[in-house]
C-alpha cells in the first residue's frame, strides 16, 4: 500500500509487529492496540520510534499517558461510511495536543484526504497508487469551508465576517 504523509508518497519507516510476534532488532515498530496496552511501559521505554494502530471503537483517552513517547497514532477506518476515526483525530490534536505522526489506515478514498487532513491527519495508507498520485489535485479542490475546524483555517463565515468588518471601517 503507497504512504501518503505531508502530500508525498514514501517508504514506510515503521515494521508492522503484529500480535505477539518478536519485535524486530532495531526500527521504528507500529504494534496493534492490544499489545501496546498490554506492554506500554516496556515498550514505551524502547530507544526507538514506537506507534499504535488504533481501533476506530476504542476510547483515545487510554492513549493520553503515552502520547508523548508515540510517534505514530493510525487510526482505523475499517469502511468509508465509518467517520468515528475523524473524531478521534480530532480529540488527539485538540484535545490532547498530540503532535506526532497521525496516519490514516484502511478504507482511506482519495475524496476523504481533504477532510482528513482538517481532522489533523498528516499521513495516509491508500490503497491505490493512483488515489496516492492524485492528493495533491484532492486537497486543493477547495479552498473555503462552512465547517470549522482546528486546522487553523477560518471558516465561510468567519471569512465573510472579516471581509465586512474591514469594509464597515
């Protein structure tokens, strides 16, 4: 699957560790939630970059004592009808101030990148190489939005309010 992070494809620098498999030697690891909760302090004191697949029905609460010593959080998309993933996103960059690598996994469609990356999402595992081709022409498709959020763009209405504020002066 291509990797999508900051608009451009690239290697993968983490080794999925799946269940109770042995961790390789050295190298960034992303290990299922299970296993993380299960080994958090042992893992989290590893001298090397460290990431949890997170599950799209789990509370991203439980991640909040480790947040700062994981430096990939992907979360799940099990199908694109399933928007619980944006919330989590969120609620790890507004909430928890989560400032590590936040990946996108699963069903991940080229028409979701834009809001995606709104969410606070900066990586995504698509699964075609042409929606990977494609982000850049997905994320400029539009410039202004209803919805606020915490991506630090303004929304129509606050950007119509500002356009007033500087006339009515």
């Amino acid at each position: 699957m291509p990797l999508v992070r900051n608009g451009q494809i690239v290697a993968d620098d983490f080794v999925s560790v799946d269940g109770d498999a042995e961790l390789p030697a050295d190298g960034a690891v992303l290990v299922p939630a299970a296993r993380f909760l299960a080994e958090a302090d042992a893992l989290t004191k590893l001298n090397r970059p460290l990431g949890v697949v997170w599950p799209n029905n789990r509370d991203v609460a439980e991640l909040e004592p480790w947040l700062d010593r994981l430096a990939l959080v992907a979360l799940v998309f099990p199908t694109f009808r399933d928007g619980r993933a944006h919330s989590q996103a969120r609620r790890l960059r507004e909430i928890y101030g989560y400032r590590g690598e936040l990946r996108a996994t699963g069903q991940v469609l080229r028409d979701q990148f834009t809001f995606l990356l709104r969410n606070g999402f900066d990586a995504f595992d698509v699964k075609k190489e042409a929606d990977a081709h494609a982000f850049d022409e997905a994320t400029h498709r539009y410039t202004e939005f209803y919805q606020p959020t915490g991506d630090g763009h303004l929304s129509a209405l606050q950007l119509r309010k500002q356009r007033h504020k500087v006339t009515a002066t």
